[in-house]
C-alpha cells in the first residue's frame, strides 16, 4: 500500500495494544512491537528521549524504570500541525491510559507521572512490577512508532531492593522479548567491551539466530581517543542480521543542564559528519536513521501478522461470546427458573449425544480432537477385536501340559480317537479365557464416558449445584447400565462354554474332520505286529513323534474351533456395549435427567449461581467488549495493502 496506508495501520495496533493491555492478554496475541533492552546506564532513556524529542523520563540512581513503559508515537503532519498552530493548540501532546481525556502538554508533568503511577504499583520498595504504563506522543516531531522501554538489568541488589530483583527484572525483560513478532532493540554502551552486554547477552537467549534483534551502541563519542567501532557496527564482531546502528546521547552534564534535544541531535550529527571513522557512512548514523529503520522495521511486522491476528480475534470473540451465553446475561428470574432448566438439561443431553454421535469436535480452545463416539468405536475395535484376532488358544500351555490332559481324560482305556472330554476342557480353558478381555473393554468404554460428563460441563458451569448433581447421577446411570451388561457378558461366555457344537459348517468344513482325524489314527497307532524291528512298517513313529502329532493336532482343533468362538465375541460384545451403554444414554438420559430434577422444591437450589459467576460474567463482558473493539480496528484494515 501506500506509505500513508502504511502509517495508518500503526495506530490500529497501538489500539489493539491498549485493549489487549486492559485485560492482560497482550504477550497471548504476540503483537508486533519493539522492545528496548538493556543494562542500567547503557544510555536506553536517552535513545528514548531523543526519538522522542522530548526530556519526559525519570532519571537518577538504581533502578529508575520499575514497569514497562509502552510508549506509541503519533506523527501529527504538517498539514494538521499548521492547523493547531492557527487555532492556537498544541502541537506536542502526551496522554496516559490510565487517565482517559486528560492531556499534557508539559513534558515535566509527563516526568512526574510516570513517577507516580510506578509508585502507585510498586510502592517505594525499589521493585519492579510487570503491569505496563501506556503513553501516548503526539508531535509533528516523531514518526508513528511504538516501543516498550524495560527495567534496566541489573546484577545485585542495592539497598532497599529485594535481594531477587536481578532476577525479577531478567525474568520481566525475558517474558516481553521472547514473542516471535517482537523486535529486540538491544542498547549497549560502546565504551564497554560488547562481549560482556547484558543486552545482547539475553537477545541471543530469546533469539538465538539473531532474527530479530537490532543492536544499538551508545556513547560513541566517549570511547577511548584513538578507538572506533567501525567492526561491530559492520558485523564483524557479533552477527546480527538487522545490524547494529551508532548512537550519541547526551552527556550528564548536557541533561544537568536541560540542553534541547534538537541541539543534541545536531551535535550528534555533527560528531559523525566530522569523525574520520565515521564521516563515510554518516547517513546512516544517528537517532533519525535509527528512528526510520524501527519504524519500517514495525511496519513490516505488522504486515506479517496482520492476518493471522484477525483470525485469532475472531476465533477468540466466538469463544468469549459462548462462555457469556452459557454464564447468562443476568441472574435467574423466579418466573423463568422451570425453563432455564428445562433448557439446560436439553442442551447438556444434547452435548452428550452429539459427543456420542460425532457432530461435535472441537475441544478446548478449538482445536480438533476425536468424539468420545469415536474413542468408544475404536476401543471396540482396535482395543477389543483386535486383541480376539491376534488371541492364539493355548498358547500358555506346553505340549507335555496338553498330552497330560489327554492323559488324565483317558482314564485307564486306551484311545482310538480324539478324546472328546480332552478337546471340551481345552476349549472351555480357552473361551475362559476371553471373559477379563470382554471385561475390560466394558471398563475402557465406561471410563470414556466418563469423559463425557467433563465434556458437557460448561453447559452447567453458571450452576454448580446443577452441575455436581447431574454429573453425579450421569455416573449413576452410567453404574446402572453397565451391571446388565457385564452380566450379559459374562452369560456370552457361559454359553459359549455350555456346549460344543462340532458340527459348525465353519468347524472343517462340518463333516471333514473324521478323514483328519482317521489319518492321524492310522498314521499315530504305533506298529504291534511281531516283525523285525530292522523291517519295521515305514508308518511306524516313534513314541515321542507321536505325542508330537498329537499334541499338534489338539493344537489345530482349538484354534479352529475357537475361530468361531471368537467371531461370534467379535460381533456380540461391540453390539451389546452399544445396546446397553450407547444407545440407552443417548435415549434416555434426557428423561432420566427430568424425572430426577425437574421438581418445584428443587429449583432454587440448583439454579444458584456460583459465587464467581457475577464475576466472571463482568470479566466476560470487557473482554468482549475488548475484542469487539479490536475487531473493529482491524477492519479499518481490510482494505490495506503493504508492499
């Protein structure tokens, strides 16, 4: 867009960061801004100054800058400047947030502001606080611009200081420069050694790959006669790819003195207009330079994350405006109570039916997860079915196990075929054995559905006695259908082990189990006839090969038969935990609900609002109003195009 659409975007989020500041949301939505890093004494409240053009920051010993002060800069153009000045106005302004419709125009009054509001919130202990001071700069001098001066760090404590201010200040310093959209401008006195900057020392550690971090060195003019840093503010020494920029201040004796700012600034053009090191690249030293290059630094920012806020926004106010909904605009009516519950005992049904159904999928903060619905499907199936199909009958017993059952089901008589009380106990061993896994899918989907209650819970969160009671007796019911099937369960299994029907068309084919079992028989029997061992029937298997056989072909019958076993399971548990868990709840809970509460003398008990409803309705309320507001600033953006 043009440079004019450029400099209108700047205002929309300096308002934007007054409203999310209101209610504390400001690091939530990562605005583009620019931070001011540095030690005590770097020089940070004269790059302030001068980009201001006015002497409006505290100053003195320790630490003078105990809150964030968020300074946005508005440039009044020449056209609107010539207009006060014909009225009669001011043309330099200041205003404060914290003190709607009041306007300064004396810089000293500014001063001593910012001393009482940081008083106010941190008292006069020397501590610092994190909740941010807001002002405002009008002036035909600046340009449209914001930045967020921060507590100088510090290494100790002086005295009257808590001994963890040190690491208060690194702590606040880190929380406001670690977003990804903000730029670190960080300052650093050139007459000290930049290996040891505490400024750059933390950038690295919040931006390790130097992104976003703009190095600015401070009192040039004081280094050691003979010396330049013409080699860090090439990049030669610390890589930074935004670059370092060269900066005069004013010396102590210059504020002492209250020199003009404007004076201070032609001096400091002149010092690198003359300087030998400095003259060839003197365009592009100096506050001015800087001040343009923070300014399109912003202005780029804002232009990345422009659509991505408005999304943000926009999702942010649906969800402020559903909590408002569910937490009602007023208190309850006597007249209204029977409806409101009624309401609410539908819409909390509702939820657990569609949870249950799949029409509802977003959680928390809307991002997208599986319905319990599909949770309980797939423990039925991947959970359940699965562990049935990758079951191997007995597989927990060795081969001398088996032929021992064998054994012991012979008695004294010897055996021609397979030994019917053999194969029955080794396959009733094997449906046993599938009860605890039917079981414990009834107990997974039973602890899913307890989820369900959790899930439907905002609906009843205005109400907490509403809410305890309907989530208790949801798990009642919950108690109560699953007894039914767990029994039922626990009779598939029963019945299942009550009879073995041999003759299943899916149990060899339904008939061809003799000719295996007559092959083993001949093949198994071992030779009796009076031949010479030497000459013995080629048929003839030693002992152990036959009980080999054997105990194989058990092994082969079971697992046949227990194919079918498994898939009448397979289709008959996921069915009953849908007849007598899924179904019942989502047809009943609704009546079950009414029938439990809707009765005169309960009323007014569960329709008694929380105590903090009142509270975070209001609390609601402003954030919506808040949002709203954005919302509106954004939209004077739509338009915008940044090239």
């Amino acid at each position: 867009m043009a440079d004019t659409g450029m400099h209108e975007l700047l205002p929309v989020v300096n308002r934007l960061q007054d409203v999310f500041s209101r209610i504390n949301m400001v690091h939530e939505f990562d605005l583009p801004q620019i931070v001011v890093v540095g030690a005590q004494s770097s020089g940070k409240s004269s790059v302030l100054e001068n980009v201001v053009g006015k002497d409006f920051l505290p100053r003195g010993s320790g630490i003078v800058t105990r809150r964030p002060l968020i300074l946005h800069m508005s440039h009044l153009s020449n056209e609107e400047h010539q207009r006060k000045v014909n009225a009669g106005e001011p043309t330099e302004t200041a205003s404060f947030a914290h003190q709607p419709g009041k306007i300064y125009t004396d810089f000293d009054a500014v001063k001593a502001e910012i001393e009482a509001e940081t008083a106010r919130k941190c008292g006069d202990s020397k501590g610092v606080d994190s909740e941010p001071i807001r002002l405002s700069v009008t002036s035909n001098y600046v340009v449209d611009l914001t930045l967020i001066d921060l507590p100088g760090l510090t290494k100790v404590a002086v005295e009257g200081q808590k001994e963890t201010v040190a690491a208060d200040i690194e702590s606040m310093v880190i929380e406001w420069s670690k977003p990804r959209n903000t730029i670190i401008l960080a300052v650093t006195a050139a007459n000290t050694d930049i290996a040891n900057s505490d400024a750059l020392q933390l950038a690295k550690r919040v931006d390790p790959s130097g992104d976003r971090t703009i190095g600015v060195l401070t009192k040039i003019d004081l280094m050691d006669q003979g010396t330049d840093c013409l080699d860090i503010l090439k990049g030669n020494v610390v890589k930074l790819k935004k670059g370092f920029y060269g900066l005069v201040n004013r010396s102590q004796r210059d504020i002492d003195s209250k020199k003009d700012i404007k004076a201070a600034l032609a001096a400091e053009r002149q010092f690198f207009e003359t300087h030998p090191a400095y003259k060839a690249n003197a365009a592009r030293m100096g506050t001015p330079f800087l001040t343009r290059v923070l300014s399109q630094e912003l202005m780029f920012h804002i232009k990345k994350v422009l659509p991505q806020l408005k999304e943000n926004i926009s999702s942010l106010l649906e969800q402020t405006e559903e909590v408002l909904r569910q937490l009602g605009e007023n208190p309850v009516s006597d007249a209204s109570k029977r409806t409101v519950l009624l309401n609410l005992l539908q819409e909390y049904s509702n939820s657990v039916k569609n949870n249950l159904d799949g029409t509802v999928m977003h959680g928390k903060e809307g991002e997208i997860r599986a319905t319990r619905g599909a949770k309980i499907k797939g423990i039925c199936s991947n959970g359940y079915v699965s562990h049935l199909r990758r079951y191997q009958p007995l597989r927990d017993l060795t081969d001398q196990q088996i032929l021992n059952v064998i054994s012991s089901s012979q008695g004294t008589r010897n055996k021609l075929f397979i030994p019917e009380q053999a194969f029955t106990h080794l396959v009733r061993k094997s449906i046993a054995d599938l009860l605890q896994p039917a079981i414990r899918c009834v107990e997974y989907v039973h602890e899913e559905l307890l989820f369900l209650i959790d899930d439907a819970a905002p609906v009843l969160a205005r109400f907490p006695n509403l809410l305890y009671a309907v989530s208790e007796f949801t798990k009642d019911l919950f108690l109560q259908y699953k007894k039914p099937l767990t029994g039922f369960i626990e009779d598939l299994i029963q019945i299942e082990m009550a009879h073995m029907n041999t003759n299943h068309p899916a149990f060899y084919n339904g008939g061809s189990i003799d000719e295996l079992i007559s092959t083993w028989t001949l093949k198994g029997t071992p030779h009796t006839d009076d031949e010479d061992t030497d000459e013995a029937d080629p048929l003839a298997q030693t002992l152990v090969e036959k009980q080999e056989r054997e105990t194989m072909l058990f092994r082969q019958l079971v697992t046949a038969y227990m194919k079918i076993v498994n898939g009448h399971l397979q289709d008959h548990v996921p069915k009953a935990v849908s007849l007598f868990f899924v179904d019942k709840l989502r047809d009943n809970l609704y009546t079950s609900l009414v029938e439990e509460f809707y009765k005169n003398e309960l009323f007014d008990q569960l329709l008694e609002e929380g105590d903090d409803v009142a509270r975070r309705r209001k609390a609601s309320r402003e954030m919506l109003s808040c949002l709203k507001e954005a919302n509106e600033a954004l939209a004077k953006a739509r338009d915008y195009r940044i090239s």
